[in-house]
DNA sequence: TAAAAATGTTGTATATATACAACAAAATGA
DNA sequence: TCATTTTGTTGTATATATACAACATTTTTA
C-alpha cells in the first residue's frame, strides 16, 4: 500500500479533480481513486502529479503513513 | 514511459534477477521484464526497487532518459 | 434557497503489471 | 569442455489501474 497526499496538494491549489486531472492527462474519476486509496497511480502517473505539484515524488507518495500537517508543523 | 537503471544498480552490486527479484519479493522474470523496459514497475515496486538499492527513487526511474554513466561522470 | 458544480458510488470494459511454466540461448565456473 | 547458472522468449492466467457512464449526495455559489 502506498499513502499520498494528492488531496491535501490539490485542495490547496484550489483545483478540482477535474482540474488536476485534465492537467495530468487522466480521468476526474482517477483522481477520486486515488484519493481515496482506491488503488495506487501506475509510476508514469505519480511522476506527473508529483511534477505538476512540483514536489519531489516522496513528498507526495511514500510506502509508510505520511506525518500529518499538524504533526509536521510542530517538529519544526 | 519511464525510463530506469535497475540493471545497472543490480549488476553493479552482483546480483542475479534471481537474488534481487526475491529481496523485493516478485517474481525473477518480473526483474527481466522491467530491465528490458517491456512495462513499467508499479509504484510499490518502483519504492521497493529504490529502498533496496539505497537511492532517491529519481536516481532510478524517470520520464526522461538518464545520462549514461560516462556522460555522468564526464560533467564532474 | 434554487441552481450548478463537485464528489461519491456502482457497474462494465480495457490496458497494463505480475506470476508462473517451459524451453532455448548465452554466460559462468568447475 | 561439461555442467550449472543466468538470461531471453513465448504463452497463459490473474490482479490492478484506468476510462467511461449513470445517478445520488454533498458542497458551492448566484
């Protein structure tokens, strides 16, 4: 299983699914997918989303639970 | 298409696809598959892949091509 | 609050990733 | 050189990723 941020780096932008997806080249149902850990993108896939938000790859994708913002913001 | 050195990092450490298919837990004709660029990983494989080599998992896969290991060592 | 947009759900269809088997060819090592 | 290991090839089977459609529910916005 891999756990992603894309909600969290889309909804920060403001964008739809329809939007995100139109910008990577898939279905708006994909991405909802996704999102929801339907099942992991294909590697090609997070590749485009990880450019499109501009964030290196492990930042939006990774194998173990991502920190959550707050815990995040409070290692710092 | 995304383009990886999987053969490289695997021969440079000695290893059969037999040895590397098991440290990541497929099949060995998968490893084969994926060196002759036949299919892409997925992405649990691609983080799997990268963890076992001990590399960014941009060191090895991309959607572009890598600079061959002399280009990468000449541009030192 | 009514209309429109976004999201969730279910279902079907197709493409791709992976497993596994059998066998041929090539490389390695005794 | 002979035996063993590794790699390549072909074929079949299964699981997963993606597309697409229809419709219900929720959220946003006029």
């Amino acid at each position: 299983m891999i756990y992603n941020r894309i909600k969290l780096l889309r909804t920060e932008k403001g964008l739809s699914r329809k939007e995100l997806a139109d910008a990577v080249g898939v279905n708006f149902q994909t991405i909802g997918y996704l999102e929801r850990g339907d099942y992991n993108p294909s590697l090609e896939l997070a590749f485009k989303l990880a450019e499109f938000f501009d964030v290196p790859i492990t930042a939006a994708f990774s194998p173990r639970p991502f920190k959550s913002l707050a815990e995040h913001l409070a290692a710092e």
